[in-house]
C-alpha cells in the first residue's frame, strides 16, 4: 500500500514538472539559433551557435578626393566685405549730414535765444493828431502828424528793436522840396542806424499830400528812474525848425 501512494506521487510530481517546462520549451523552438535541422526525429533540439556577419575591406581606390575652391572662396568673401564696407561709409556718411544739419539748428537757436525779446505792446489808443493850437505859420510851412507806432508809452525790453512810423501831412501853404528834412529834436535818441537829418521819402510834397517815416529803433539798455522815454523829432527847412512831433516808450 505504502508502494502505491510512492508511485502515485512521484508521477504527480513528474507531471507538474512537464507542465512547468512546456513554456520555456515553445521559447527555445522560435528562437532565431534554434535549428530544426539539427534536430532528429524524436530527439530533443539542439541550440547552435549564432554566426557572427563579415565586412568586406572598402576599396580606397573608388573613394573620390574632395576639391575645393579656395580662390574663389576668398574672392567671394573679399566681396561681401567691400559692399559692407560701402554700407558703412554710407550710413557714417548720412549719421555727419544729420549731425551737421542739428548743430546748425542749435546755433539758429542759440541766436535766436540771445535776441532781444519784445514785450507784447498792450493795446490801446493811438496817439490823436495833432491839432495846431497856433496860428499858421506865417512862412506857409505847417504840417499834421500821426503816429502809427509806437503806441503811447509800448512797452519793450531792454535792447529790443522797435519801429518809430510817423505820418506827416502838409496843411501849410508851400510845397515841400529837398529844402525840408527830419531831425532829431531832444530826448532819447535811440536810432539803430544814427543818421543826422532824414531826407523827404519823395522828391516834393505838394499841399495837402501825406508821407511817411519808418525808422528802426532800439530800446535802451540802461534803465533809469520810472523808465519813462520821450523822443522828439521835427521838419525843418533852411530857416526854421517847424512841425514837432515825438513818440513815448516804457522799459521796465
């Protein structure tokens, strides 16, 4: 009885092992250095050893030389080099004509900030005319003026450029000629061209005709008292001083 169960298990055991094994032998028949060729009928296959591949020894001959062109390689980069350096001189050429149109505009502004500004004149009431408070003069040389500029007591800043413009009428009963001119008077004296007399505008003045004087003036540096200006002008011919007009500034 003991004899049987032995037996029975040893072929249990045999059993289980085949079954374990059948996995690992499926492996051995699909793998690449199995042969089946090596295997006989009813024997158990046999594994091989793989082959390892060979490589032919490469035929130097065959192998082509590289050529390259280093003349013309050289000449090429020669070539980009001298158009940068066109480009260059170009742009350093066009950065100078900015550079010397900016510093003229800094010198048109450094000027333009040294000259003398002008206080805005408020407006106001020209002065009238002058109505002779006198009897004619009995000579026949009278006159009636206007003054167009500047208004009464304009205010300017020192140094300033300003126009004196009169308007003169003859209301006497002679004709002007190159006997009659204009003179400074009294008072500041503040033409920017000093001239001694001023000649007619025109060759005659016949009566009742109108003509005008403009001349540029400059405001005075030094300022003294209520800065106040009065300066007065007259015609005069070869006998008398007549027809006296003046303008009045303020520099503050």
């Amino acid at each position: 009885m003991n004899q049987r169960k032995k037996s029975a298990l040893a072929g249990r055991v045999l059993i289980g092992i085949l079954i374990a094994a059948a996995p690992f032998v499926g492996l051995i028949r699909h793998s690449p250095v199995y042969s089946q060729t090596d295997a006989t009928p009813n024997s158990i296959p046999l594994l091989r050893t793989p082959t390892v591949p060979t490589f032919a020894e490469p035929d130097l001959d065959v192998i082509e030389p590289l050529s390259i062109d280093l003349d013309k390689i050289v000449e090429q980069a020669a070539s980009l080099l001298e158009d940068r350096l066109k480009a260059l001189e170009e742009e350093n050429a066009a950065l100078r004509a900015e550079i010397t149109e900016l510093s003229e505009r800094l010198d048109a502004l450094e000027a333009l900030a040294r000259f003398p500004t002008v206080t805005p004149v408020p407006e106001g009431t020209q002065q009238p005319t002058l109505t002779p408070t006198r009897t004619p003069n009995p000579s026949g040389y009278d006159c009636e003026t206007t003054l167009l500029s500047p208004y009464y007591y304009g205010e300017f800043s020192r140094g300033a450029e300003f126009n004196f413009t009169i308007r003169i009428r003859n209301t006497g009963s002679k004709e002007w000629g190159n006997e009659v001119m204009m003179e400074w008077v009294s008072g500041l004296k503040a033409e920017k061209t000093p001239i001694y007399a001023y000649a007619l505008p025109q060759g005659t003045v016949a009566i009742d005709d109108e003509i005008e004087y403009s001349i540029v003036m400059v405001a005075p540096d030094e300022v003294g008292g209520d800065g106040k200006f009065t300066s007065a002008y007259a015609l005069k011919n070869d006998q008398e001083t007549f027809c006296e007009f003046e303008y009045n500034i303020f520099v503050p």
